[in-house]
C-alpha cells in the first residue's frame, strides 16, 4: 500500500507526497515552536511576553509590506515554462523574482532605519527594545526566502523546502535554550528570532544551488544574484498583476494576524497582548497543517489548470475538502479536551486565561482548514484578484468587529472578531470558488 501511494500518478496522492515532505517541517516547527514558547513564556511572564510580542507582530507587519512574496508568481508562471522544458525562461523568472524581493527589503531596511527612533519616541520604547527592532527588522526584511522557496516548489522539490523552513524553528529553539543558560532578555530573544529568518534563507539557496534539476545551479545562482535589475519577461503585466494581488492577500493575512496583536496591546495592556498571543500561537499550530495542504496543492491545481485537465482539477478539489473538513473536527475536539492543561504545562498557571481565546481562535484557524482548497483554487485559476478583494472585506468586517466588540469585553472580544471574520472570509472564497467550478463544468 505505501509502495502504490509513493508512485501513483494520482492527483491527491501527489498532493499527499509533497504535503508528507512540508508536513516533517511543519510537524517539527509545531513541537518545537510549543518549547520555545514555553520558555519565552516563562522566562519573561505575562508583561515581558506582551512587549516581546508587540515588537515581534510589528516588525512582521514591516516584512508584509516591504518583503515581496514571490514564491507563488514563480510557481504560477514558472510551472508551464518547466513543464515546455524552458530552463532559460525560468531562469529569467527567477532573477524576475530574486530583483523584486531583494529591492523591496533593501528599501525596507532603510526606512526602518530612518524612521525607528522617531516612532520609538512616540511609543516610548526603552533603547534596548528599539536596538533589538532595529536588528531584528534588519534580519528578517533581508531575508531572501521566498524567491528559493518557489523555485524549489516549482520544481516539485518539496523536500528540500521543507528542509530549509526548519531551519528557523530549530534555530530559535537552540538560541533560546542558550539564552536560558546566559540570561534570557527580549533584546536576545528578538536577535535569535531574526538570525533564525537568515539561516533559513542561507541554507535554501544552498539547497537551490545544490538542485541538479534546478536552474539555480552554480553558475545560475551566481548570474542571479549579480544580475539584480529588471529582465524583460513576456506576459509581464499578468505577471506583475498576479504578484500584486498575491501579495495584498499575504499583506491582508498578516495584518490579520498581527495588527490585531498590536490593537489588543494598545488598547488592552501588553499582558493582555501576550495571552492573545500566546493562544494564537497554539491556533497557529493548526495553522501549519493548512500550509502543509496548500501549498503542495497550489502547485497541482496550477499544473492541472495549466493543461487544462478540469475534471482532476475538480475531484482533487472536493476530495482535499473532504479531507479537510475531518481534520479539522479533530483538532478542535482533541484542544477542547486538552486545551486548557496544554496551556498550563507549557507556560504555567499565569497563562491559563488564554484558554477562552485559545478556543475562538482554534475555532477561527480550522473554518481556514476546512476551506484551504479555494483559494488555491482561485490563484490556480487566475482569479488571485478577486482572492484579494475577499481578503480586503473580511479584514474591513474585522476591523468594524474589533471597534465594537473591544471595548466590550476586551481580549476575548477580539478573539470574537477573529472567529466571525474567519465565517466571512470561508462564506465568500466558497461563493467564489463555486462560480469557478461551475465555470469549469461548462
């Protein structure tokens, strides 16, 4: 049965295959971002977590505005060109890709550095948080990841992303565990979590230029990153309005998931920010078996749509829901029951107040699980703007959701927020994703 499983041609099998490879990452990232947590938790309590948190979550909103996701253009445009056995266009994709990425977290890292002491003066941010923003925005904007990332899913090597995306949870686990023994202090937390962002990138473009199918082998790799300037590429405009549309999407997510950190700590209190957290860290654990999912099911919906093979394309999908819809009834049970002593065994009983939320929350991350197949769905069918536009109603209702329903019951509200914004965004990417579906039937 394993031997029929590792070589079917079967849609879902393939998805399954290359979900197995992320799957190792992620399952690994899981059990070790819980220790991490753990000893941040306990090292820096309720207060010291919250401040950690908010510079963390801003210094991530920084990276989603300023550090291009390419990785989802290079696998949409870059799939057909390999499947045509086109090295020599890919390649021009990639150095595409690799420009944009690099220009924009260049950018980034010279506004942080110009504009950082004037906002920490109007937060009153203390020098050893603004020093440890500075570096740990500069280590995560220059983080050249995403660029690797979809060269290597593009050429279906799966296992050696997943080797690279390791990299960050098991660095920030050995730092950690060294700054137990040296003196742990937000400013070493926040240096381990942006050295982590460098090693992952370094060692995935190892693994590009290490590829022997890859166009990123040494001479390659070497042109790309000495050619850092626009190459003309044909069908640039769709390119480009893909990789806008994309990134508004991953801007919006993020927002979603950070911004809300920063309202519930300026509104709320920092203690309050870090119980939000810290039960939307253990959501986020879930949140990785959706990208376990998605992404190797991007890249087979984009190859089934690209050859035009819409009755797969359509099997895979309803089977992937179906999937979906069971896994997720199983976690959000198993944290019902378990929930609670997870919490108090991983960060003590100052903490066990995320429970309430760390159920909204759950409950918000697996409606994403149970509907992880439409927005690939959308992206693979060229409709990544209207993916966007959904991205954009759902944050408009959690931002009129947060100013209701914060000043009413606080922390738990805003958990509230989440779970109804969730609702929105699954009820319209379903609509949407219906309409593509019955546009394939005709």
């Amino acid at each position: 049965m394993f031997h029929r499983f590792k070589t079917s041609d079967d849609t879902l099998a393939r998805v399954g295959r290359n979900s197995a490879w992320l799957f190792s990452s992620k399952g690994v990232s899981a059990i070790l971002s819980l220790a991490y947590l753990a000893i941040v938790t306990r090292t820096l309590g309720p207060a010291g977590f919250g401040v950690f948190i908010l510079v963390v979550s801003a210094g991530q909103m920084l990276a989603a505005l300023f550090r291009v996701q390419t990785w989802q253009a290079i696998v949409q445009f870059g799939t057909p060109l390999l499947a045509k056995n086109d090295q020599a266009g890919f390649r021009q994709l990639a150095k595409r890709g690799l420009t944009i990425e690099t220009v924009g977290g260049v950018l980034a890292c010279l506004l942080l550095y110009f504009l950082l002491p004037a906002a920490a003066a109007r937060f009153g941010l203390t020098t050893e948080i603004e020093q440890g923003l500075l570096i740990y925005g500069f280590f995560i904007l220059l983080a050249i990841r995403s660029t690797p990332t979809g060269i290597l899913r593009a050429h279906d090597r799966f296992r050696d992303n997943a080797l690279g995306e390791t990299a960050v949870p098991v660095t920030r686990m050995a730092g950690a565990l060294v700054l137990v023994a040296i003196g742990p202090s937000i400013t070493g937390f926040l240096i381990i979590w942006g050295i982590s962002e460098l090693v992952s990138t370094v060692l995935l473009w190892v693994l590009v230029w290490r590829s022997d199918n890859s166009p990123g082998q040494r001479d390659d790799i070497e042109d790309e990153i000495d050619a850092i300037q626009p190459m003309p590429l044909k069908g640039g405009q769709s390119f480009y309005g893909f990789l806008a549309a994309t990134n508004f999407s991953h801007l919006l997510t993020t927002t979603r998931e950070r911004f809300v950190v920063i309202i519930v700590g300026l509104f709320v209190g920092a203690s309050a920010a870090g119980l939000f957290r810290l039960a939307d860290q253990l959501a986020n654990s879930i949140n990785r078996l959706t990208e376990v999912f998605a992404r190797p099911m991007f890249a087979e919906l984009s190859r089934l749509y690209g050859q035009s093979e819409k009755a797969e394309l359509q099997s895979l999908f309803f089977r992937s829901l179906r999937i979906s819809a069971i896994s997720g009834a199983v976690i959000f049970t198993v944290l019902i029951l378990a929930g609670k002593h997870i919490i108090y065994i991983m960060s003590g009983p100052e903490f066990v107040d995320a429970y309430p939320l760390l159920l909204l929350l759950a409950g918000a991350t697996i409606i994403g699980l149970v509907a992880v197949g439409l927005e690939p769905l959308l992206q693979a069918a060229h409709r990544a703007a209207g993916a966007f536009v959904i991205r954009l109603l759902s944050l408009t209702v959690l931002g009129g959701l947060l100013y209701w329903l914060l000043p009413l019951y606080g922390v738990q509200g805003a958990a509230l927020a989440m779970l109804v914004s969730a609702v929105v965004t699954a009820f319209l990417l379903l609509l949407m994703g219906s309409k593509v579906l019955r546009d394939l039937r005709k």
